[in-house]
C-alpha cells in the first residue's frame, strides 16, 4: 500500500469546485488540478450564468435597458444604476438636481453596506462559522426595509432615471436611516469583537492568498482586492463624480494583500459608508428629484463616452457608442469582478484547497456580474 | 502630467490618430488610434507608465460602413477590376471594419487613456497583448466570444462566456 501512495505521489488529479458549490456563491465552476490537497492550477470556468446584457443593451431604447443593471450584480445593484445612468447623462448632456445626487449617493451606499453584509455573513459561513451570518443578515434585513420603501424593491433595485431618480423619499426615510446609522455604529464593534478578533479567524485568514500589487495592477483587479494589496484606488477619490468631491471620508487601504487585508477593507468601508450617509442627510437640500427638461425621448449624440463608479466590489465602467439614435450603439460593461477572479488562477498556485476557498471568498464575487 | 508622457511616447510609434479629450465630457484624458501591429507596443508603453489594464472589447462598425455614402466609383467593383493601383485605395474606406478598444488607467493620478486600432471585418486578426497584462487574456477571450476577433498568439481562444459548442458571435452586427 505504501509503495502505492509513493509511486502516484507525481501524479495529479483533476477535481471541479462547482458549478454547485456553496463557495461559488453562484454558479461558478473551478477546475482545480490537485497535488494531493495543494493546487497545481486552478481554472475558473464561466459562463452559466450568461445572460448578453450588451447584446440586450443594443436592441432597446436607452431607457428600457435600465432594468437589467440591477441583474448583473444583484448585491450592488444601484451602484450599477449609477453607473449606467452617470455614463447617459454624460453623454446626452442631462443636468441631475442636487437633490437628487444626494439621494443617489446616500441609496448608493446604503446599498454598499448591505453588499458587505451578505458578504461578511456569506464569507464567514465558506470558513465554517455560522452566527456571524445571523448577525449579518438582521442588519442586513433593516437596511433591505429602507431600501424597499424609497426604491419599490428589495434586490433588484431600478431606482435612479436620466436626469434623477424615479421618486423622493418620504417622511419616514431620514428618520429611519438615521437610527440604522446610530445602531450600525454599536454593532460593529461587536462584529470586531465577535469575528476580526477571533484566533481562529486569524489563522485562518492571515497569510493566506497573498495578491501583490503587482498582481493587482496586472489584472487590472480594483476595489477592496487592490485596496487590501496596498493599492489606494477608489473611483469615487480618483475620479470623482456625482456629490462624492463634497464628501469628507476615508479610502481604506491595508498593504499586507492578504486575505485578512480584504477582510478589513471591507469592514472599515462600512464605517466610511456611515460617514458617507451622515453627511448626505445633513446637505440633503429641498428641490425637485428629477430635472425638469429631461427628455422623454434620449438621443445622445454620437461619439463613445466612458462613465466608471465604485461598486461594491470595484470599478464598474460603462463605455457607451452611440450613433445618435434612441439606442445605444454599443454598450460595454466592465464588471470588476471578472478582473479580480481573473487574478485567482495565478494566485492559487500552491495553496492548500481549504486556503483556496478562503481566498476565492475574500475576493466577493457575485458571479451573475462576472458572466453578464 | 503623465498623459504629456504617454504622449510623447505614443508619438514614437506614429499613431494614425492621437487626441487629448476632456474627462469631464469623455470619460477619459487621451485616444490613440494605433495600427493593429502596434497594439503590444502600445501595451507596453501603458505597462512600463504602470498603467493597469481596465478592458479589452470590440465594436463592430458595420452600419457605419453600410450608412456611409457609397464612393462614386464602387459599383466597379462588382465587375472586373482595373489594375490600377487606385482602386484599392478608393475601396478601404467603405470596407466595413470592426474596432478593438483597449481602456487603461492609471491609480496614481486620473488620466485614462483608450487605446484603439481598426481591422478588416472580413479577417478581424491582431496580436494578444496578454503576454504584457497577463489579466487581458480573459478580455481577449471575451472579445473573441463576442465578435469572433483573433488575437494571434493568444493561448486558448476557445468559448468562454458563451457555451462551449458555440459557433456564432453575439455581438455582431447584421
């Protein structure tokens, strides 16, 4: 038996992590070539989940496609609003009251908390620990019940329009938000308590799939995976739009590119997230929320435009063609998360299966959003 | 200004166009149109200024080719040609072409710059640059999927996004 195991100890295997996996979260498969339990190259497969948003984007009115941003990444889907939105009124030359901006950019970031939420429960849950979910996910809840009454939806949000967003706030909302924040700022020291100090966690994450700046660069990786790597890039710093130059907060970054840095990218943009809303309910001027010369009908005129925004989980472009008709010409979306799995193949090399699964978490995919 | 650099170093490799664009109305700081054998050289222009790589993607200009008014000569070319060396001349610029687009962007400073060349939409082949960003290897892949675009060199051009026995492209127009 034992010359057995000697003589195949050359020999490698191949084993596929999903489609079906609960670490995939989504249908995400890797095709993992094995050395006993350490990778010898990891392969991600895509595209079940493809759906041609850009092909879909090429045969409807501007307008019309405003529902599909909210079903690529369905766990930032206003950022991806805004991106699509910020990209049309760039190009067709659309002036947003300040009103509205400022509701963009509080729903924006109530949605980017809610995003790190899911991922801080979800991420928890792939290493084995499953209170931190319930913790997560009835902070989370509040935030979808906000979320619900201002944009009609708890998910798939399709809230902002050309020229503003599709209705104000009620009365009920500052109030609410406002006590969400208050509560936020209690419960994160305990989740810092509860989780980042856990010894367990530590191990766990600390080391462990290390991403280089390098790397980051090469890949083209943004978002909290290149500000884990020391990398201080945050679209809403480096290329400001909307009401974010107005904004007093902080761009997170940690320089060790390991799990753990993630990890703590992500936590620490909650707090700067809170940072972001506060002052928006404090400026949140009195005025209209839609301009009042929005076209009913958009033509843009012709030429390529390019809008980038802060997702979630980073740079999300548009890159808009347009001939001048009511459609768009050609309707590039550049998701974040495709770059940053795209640097999992390189970065997996050598790690032990478990550690690949702490890394592949930490990089948060939303795989409906890698696959369009 | 790092877009003055690029600049310059981009004018070594003669563009057929180069244009400095205003971000706020654009969304990016410059366009260089390259000749498609230029493509790794732009590439590791924007590598060495420690640009990283945003995405690679394709346009198809068919319509514009077909919307274009016909030259005054082109029904010719249906029947025999003249030798004249003229002819090919007159033909190139109705000839539909298709567009690779390459964004770069920069984390120190905001300068984006997109890097573009134009192929035959007949035999749309360039090289892959993915030896330079090792990450444009799955935009090329898509790139591919999408319009059926050969980047030559690139190590597995087979269907990524799209199912594996996937024998057309979305993405193209008409």
């Amino acid at each position: 038996m034992r010359q057995l195991i000697e003589s195949q100890s050359d020999e490698t295997f191949i084993l596929n992590l999903g489609p079906q996996h609960p670490s995939t979260h989504g249908v995400l498969r890797v095709k993992l070539q094995l050395d006993g339990e350490y990778i010898v190259e990891a392969e991600p497969v895509l595209g079940y989940c493809h759906r041609m948003h850009e092909k879909m984007g090429e045969n409807r009115t501007f307008a019309q496609f405003m529902p599909n941003c909210g079903r690529m990444d369905y766990l930032s889907a206003l950022a991806y609003n805004h991106g699509y939105v910020c990209a049309v009124e760039k190009a067709a030359g659309i002036e947003v009251p300040e009103r509205a901006e400022w509701l963009r950019v509080i729903t924006v970031e109530l949605n980017r908390i809610s995003s790190h939420l899911l991922w801080f429960g979800a991420y928890l849950l792939d290493l084995g620990g499953f209170t931190p979910l319930l913790y997560a996910f009835d902070d989370r809840e509040r935030l979808l019940d906000i979320l619900d009454t201002v944009t009609g939806s708890r998910l798939t949000y399709c809230y902002f329009r050309f020229g503003g967003v599709y209705n104000d706030i009620d009365e009920n909302f500052v109030p609410a938000v406002r006590e969400f924040v208050a509560r936020m700022r209690t419960r994160l020291p305990m989740y810092h308590k509860l989780v980042t100090k856990n010894i367990i966690l530590m191990k766990r994450l600390e080391g462990i799939g290390p991403v280089s700046a390098e790397m980051v660069r090469k890949y083209g990786a943004t978002g909290p995976v290149a500000r884990g790597s020391g990398v201080s890039y945050d679209v809403r710093k480096n290329e400001p739009y909307s009401v974010y130059p107005e904004v007093d907060f902080d761009v997170p970054v940690y320089s060790e590119g390991d799990s753990m840095a993630r990890y703590k990218v992500r936590m620490d943009e909650i707090e700067q997230s809170l940072r972001i809303i506060e002052q928006g309910l404090n400026r949140l001027p009195e005025g209209p929320v839609m301009a009042p010369k929005a076209p009913k009908i958009l033509k843009p005129p012709k030429g390529d435009f390019y809008q980038a925004v802060e997702a979630a989980r980073g740079s999300f472009g548009v890159r808009l063609v347009s001939d001048g008709t009511n459609t768009p010409y050609r309707l590039k979306l550049r998701s974040p998360s495709y770059s940053n799995l795209s640097l999992f193949g390189e970065a997996a090399q050598g790690m032990l299966i478990a550690d690949a699964i702490a890394l592949l978490g930490s990089l948060d995919l939303v795989i409906p959003e890698i696959d369009r | 200004m790092i877009r003055d650099k690029i600049k310059k170093e981009m004018a070594a490799l003669s563009p057929v166009a180069m244009l400095e664009t205003e971000h706020a109305a654009k969304g990016y700081d410059l366009d260089v149109r390259v000749s498609p054998d230029q493509v790794v050289a732009a590439a590791e222009i924007m590598d060495r200024a420690g640009f990283f790589i945003e995405a690679v993607t394709g346009v198809d200009w068919l319509l514009e080719a077909k919307a274009a008014p016909p030259k005054p000569k082109a029904p010719s070319e249906a029947g025999e040609q003249p030798e004249g060396g003229g002819a090919a001349e007159e033909a190139a610029p109705t000839a539909p072409e298709m567009e690779v687009v390459y964004d770069f962007n920069i984390a120190s400073e905001l300068c984006r710059v997109v890097v573009r060349t134009r192929i035959p939409r007949d035999n749309p082949e360039l090289p892959t640059i993915q030896q330079v960003y090792p990450g444009a290897n799955w935009h090329e892949r898509e790139t591919h999927d999408f319009f059926g675009i050969k980047f030559v060199g690139h190590p597995n051009l087979t269907p990524f996004l799209l199912p594996e026995d996937a024998d057309f492209h979305p993405l193209l127009k008409g």
